[in-house]
C-alpha cells in the first residue's frame, strides 16, 4: 500500500508602501504589497509549508532561511519549485494543494486561475490539482484593517 501523507501550512505578511504585492505568483496591482525578505508571497510560502509538514522536513524558515541574502527578494516560484524537487527527492509526488488567501482588499477573484497556473508550473503539476481560493476577512482581524494579508494552505503527498 502507497503511504499517504498531509501537511499543513500557514502564512502572514505585513503590508506597506513601495511593496509589489505578488500572490501565487501572480503579481497583483496594489498600492501595498507584503513586507518581507523574499518577495513575500505568502500564499506560496503557506503551501511550502503544508508540503515541507506532510513529510516532517520542517518548515520554510529551515530550508531558505530569511537570513540568507541568497533569498533575498527571490520570486518564491523558485522557492516552490525547489520544494517540489525536494518532496520528490524524498520518493513521494505531490497529489493535490489547496489554499486560501485571507485580504480584504484587492478583490483576488480575477487572478486565481493565473495563480493555479503559476503554483501548479512551479510544482511540475497540473493546474487541475491547485485550488486557491480568497476571503475577505469582513473587515474583521489585521486582514480585515488591511494591515496584512494571511494564507493557509493543505497539501497531499503520496509514494512515487
């Protein structure tokens, strides 16, 4: 029997001005974008998370540590992708990602599918296998008073 395994991953990112603000790899017009050592992507860095976790191989900070100028200001698509490359090289293949972005401010809908796209790329998938969804917070949390941006991610991971 195939060993299936679940990881989890959770995200959050100030916001400010001068930021470009990039989700699932999709660079969104904003006049704020995520404060942060990379780009500050935390929709992939959740989903980095939820697969580094499915396999107990720590989290984002362990494997591209913010103190590391070679991950400075890094498009996280490469970030991604070498995770991916990871979990493969610990003999599983990645099932399925499903993530939800928390903002309340811009509306995400029209770059979903992009993001699908650009996270299902980076992991060598098809989109069909990426969910990414948004929600406003309702004006509730530091979503909500459009301080930052939060996304939780599940990932599924099975033996080659």
């Amino acid at each position: 029997m195939k060993d299936f395994r679940i990881g989890h991953g959770y995200d959050v990112h100030a916001l400010g001005e001068g930021r470009r603000l990039i989700l699932g790899g999709v660079e969104i017009p904003h006049e704020r974008g995520c404060i942060a050592h990379s780009d500050g992507d935390a929709a992939i860095h959740a989903v980095c998370d939820a697969l580094f976790g499915a396999l107990a191989l720590g989290d984002i900070g362990l494997h591209f540590p913010d103190t590391s100028a070679e991950f400075e200001n890094i498009d996280s698509r490469i970030l991604l992708q070498r995770t991916a490359q990871t979990i493969r090289e610990h003999g599983y293949d990645i099932g399925n990602v499903d993530c939800t972005i928390a903002m309340q401010r811009p509306k995400l809908r029209p770059y979903i599918d992009r993001m699908r796209q650009a996270m299902a790329d980076a992991m060598g998938i098809s989109a069909d296998r990426v969910s990414v969804k948004a929600t406003t917070t309702e004006h509730l949390g530091f979503e909500g008073e459009e301080k930052g941006v939060s996304a939780t991610a599940v990932a599924l991971v099975y033996e080659k």
